[in-house]
C-alpha cells in the first residue's frame, strides 16, 4: 500500500520542524506566518502499554509479536490560547508495570499536569482540550482541565453516552462535560481550531466513527500531522480488528498520504520511534 510506504519513509525522513530540548520535554518553535501568533509545541509522556502486536493487524502479519507502545499528549501554545491534544491513561495507571504475560498491560510515569507546571503552566491555563477520539488511553486525565472547551468527534460522543459504551470507552474521565459541568463542542468533520488555519482538527474516521487528526501548521512549509489512531506504528501492515469501519479507515490513510506527499510530517502518537530527537523529554 502507498500509504504504508510513506510510513516507511517518514520514519527515516528529516523532521519538518525546528526541534530542541526544552526542560527535558519534546519541544517544537517556529516563528509566526499570516499573520498567526507564534505556536510552540511540546510532546508529553502519557503512558506506554505492551500488548501483541497482531492487536493492529487483521492480516495477522506479527504472528507471536509484542511491542511497547507510546502514548504520547502534545501541548500547544497559540498566542496567549493554550491547548493540550489528547489526555492519556488514567493516573490509577501511576507506578504500574508493563507486563508482557497480560494481553494488554498499561503505565503511567507522570501525570499530565505536573508535565505542563515544568513548563510554567497551571492546569487552568488550559483553554481547549482537543481529543482524537473517545479510548481511554487519550480520554483519561481530561478531568484534570476542568475549566477546558472540550473538542472531540460528535460520533464518538454519541458513543460515549450510549448505556453500554464499546471496549476501551469508558465515559468517567469526560463526566465533567457530559453532565452539562464543562463546554462540549462536538466536532462535525474538520475543526479549524483558532480561525487562522494553523491547528486543524482533521477528520480521520476509521479507528472510531469520530477519530480525528491534528494538523499543526507551524509555518507555511513547516507542517506536522498527529495521527490520532488512525494509524498506530510506521510501517503498519493491515488494520486493527476493533475498527469500527475498514474502509473509512484506508480512506483516512490516503488522506494522511496525501498530507505526506504535500510535505508534512507525519508524527505517529504511538510509536516510539517519533519520540527519537526528544529521548529524554521527562526526569
């Protein structure tokens, strides 16, 4: 597949961003263009889980393989606006091993929070929490933002308020919104977030019926694509079988292709190998 193809290049191919270490946390600068406020971005730690690596391949192609996979939260400062994309695991994960005899076994090293207070933040300055989609892997430390507009597909809300929600949904960690507490802004299609083009909530469904991407213009020729779950490690062959739609699945694919092919940088959330410039981003 093309689209697997360029996963494969874009594991080798040079970061499209200007990238440095800033208090030990993946860090991203680029000045301002159009007109746009000058955005920063970091990349923090939200757990890691080990599970078969078959768990994303309906074409069986890892026959007996595990991996440790990533779970990886951006922050991103627009001007005086800050948002946080996606919320990891739940901080009941704090302190827990990574155990490779459970079909699935989740971590936590660090709460989101204490991430953001070592780049000067308060949970508070927080103004838009933007989530890819309705897993409890990047739904579960929202309720740390409570003063947040909440960004997450109308699809996967919907799911999210059904009486017996699908595996790995659990509505908890969002029930500051759902109960009327926060701002929910459901998201139909794209989002562009702040009205200037630069951060965009693109449509990726597939994974969920809701799943969205993040496209992170930083200047004109310097853009970066967050996967979501669209696609969970460079080189992916097959889909994962808890799709809920496989054809809208390699339909998102092509969409990243051709976000690829016009020159962005695609950063996979859960793979550990887009975390290679920014190996030591938490002490």
């Amino acid at each position: 597949m093309k689209v697997l193809r360029a996963f494969r290049w874009g594991l080798t191919a040079g970061y499209c961003v200007i990238a440095a270490l800033a208090l030990g946390i993946g860090y991203f600068w680029t000045p301002a263009f159009a007109g746009s406020p000058r955005i920063h971005m970091w990349r923090l730690d939200c757990g890691s889980f080990n599970v078969a690596t078959n768990a994303f391949s309906d074409t069986f192609a890892y026959p007996g393989e595990r991996r440790t996979f990533a779970d990886n939260c951006y922050l991103i400062q627009h001007g005086k606006d800050l948002m946080l994309w996606d919320a990891g695991y739940p901080t009941s994960y704090l302190g827990k091993d990574l155990n490779t005899s459970e079909p699935l076994s989740a971590a936590l090293r660090i709460p989101i929070v204490d991430q953001i207070k070592k780049l000067g933040f308060k949970a508070s300055d927080v103004s838009i929490l933007g989530l890819s989609h309705d897993h409890i892997d990047h739904t579960g430390q929202a309720g740390s933002f409570p003063d947040a507009r909440l960004l997450l597909g109308k699809e996967d809300i919907e799911r999210l308020k059904q009486q017996e929600p699908p595996f790995y949904v659990d509505p908890s960690p969002l029930a500051h919104w759902l109960k009327g507490g926060g701002k929910l802004d459901p998201v139909e299609g794209d989002r562009d977030v702040f009205g200037d083009g630069s951060v965009i909530m693109i449509a990726l469904p597939g994974h969920t019926p809701g799943n969205h991407g993040l496209l992170v213009r930083l200047s004109p020729s310097k853009n970066v694509v967050l996967s979501g779950d669209a696609v969970h490690f460079h080189g992916q062959q097959g889909i994962p079988p808890v799709n809920v739609d496989r054809a809208q699945t390699l339909a998102s694919l092509n969409r990243i292709e051709g976000l690829v092919r016009q020159g962005a940088k695609l950063i996979i959330q859960h793979d550990p190998a887009d975390q290679k410039p920014f190996d030591d981003y938490v002490k």
